[in-house]
C-alpha cells in the first residue's frame, strides 16, 4: 500500500489505541467480510494481540454470515487433550454405544427447521397476532417462520428450506439453543 493510500482499518486501530472505539468504523466500505477488510481486521488484531474474534453479518444477498477467526499457530490444549481423550473411547464405548443408538432417538423424524442462535422463541411477532406460519402452511426458503429473541433482539427466522409445515416442536417463550428444532416439515 502506497503512503498516500488511506486506509480505514488504521483509523479504527488508532481510534482504539487512543480510546475513542465508540468513533470506530463497523464495517468497510467494499461490504462485509471482503477480502481486505479482513486483512486489515488480522493486522489490527496482531497489532492489539487479539487472539479470537466472531463476525457477524450478511452477504450481499441478505444471506447470513458468521466467521470465527483466529490468529496464531495451533492451540497447546489441543495437543495435550488429545492423548486424555484417546484411552476413554477405546476402553468403554464399544458396548454401549451399540446399545444406545436404537434407544434414543437423535430427534424428530424428517426435516426440520432449525433455530440459528441461542434465545427465546416467538410464534407471532406480538401476542394477539397470529403465528407467522401454522400447520399446514407452505414454505420457502424466505419465509419467515418465527421470531427468536436475543439480547432484546428480535431475529426473525427464515424457513432456509421448501416445505409444508407438518408440527410446531417448541412451546411460545420456550429458550431454544443453536440448532434446536423448531418445525418438523412433511
């Protein structure tokens, strides 16, 4: 990069260096997660020894997007857990294992739609509303089925699939956690 090029992701370091974050820029001008702001993103996080970020956000199709980045060389917790890990499913599991998968049921039967985040769930977007979709209904992979609160943020859910809705798996107000099970699809 020339000295005469600016870039954004310089002011946001120097507005963190400095103690002015709440002025940092949120996002780049090319749009989110393009490839040189999350260049300038690693530099800023090598700069300040960062080790892990999460992003969130959406695509240009309005499609969602989450990435976990993390600098740096392999983590020495994964290389010692390993070996700890290696004796327990050798010794026991060969038995039970066979024994509980016919048991239990991983979860309902068929496709589902599937909570993406941790929350609290909303049929409706208020309570003397109708529910966004209800048995029966068709689905595409736009429509909206359900509202999921987190942090006072209500997320509405698209259905990510075609359908028809077959059963509602989770009660109003129920806390669902990534990827519980929202709807069973026919």
């Amino acid at each position: 990069m020339s000295d005469d090029a600016h870039d954004p992701a310089d002011d946001a370091a120097d507005d963190l260096e400095n103690g002015s974050a709440q002025d940092a820029p949120t996002s780049f001008e090319g749009g989110p997660f393009d490839l040189p702001a999350v260049e300038s993103l690693l530099a800023m996080m090598q700069r300040f020894d960062v080790s892990e970020i999460d992003l969130k956000g959406r695509d240009s199709e309005g499609h969602g997007q989450r990435w976990h980045v993390r600098r740096g060389g392999p983590a020495p917790v994964a290389v010692a857990a390993a070996p700890v890990a290696a004796p327990a499913p050798v010794a026991a599991p060969a038995a039970p294992a066979a024994e509980a998968a016919p048991a239990a049921p991983a979860g309902p039967a068929g496709r589902t739609i599937n909570s993406p985040t941790v929350g609290t769930f909303y049929p409706s977007p208020s309570p003397d509303e109708p529910a966004f979709v209800s048995v029966g209904d068709e689905v595409k992979p736009d429509t909206i089925v359900c509202l999921v609160e987190a942090m006072k943020v209500f997320n509405q859910i698209p259905a990510e699939v075609s359908g028809t809705i077959a059963e509602v798996l989770v009660k109003p107000e129920d806390t669902v956690e990534y990827g519980t099970p929202l709807f069973r699809l026919a």
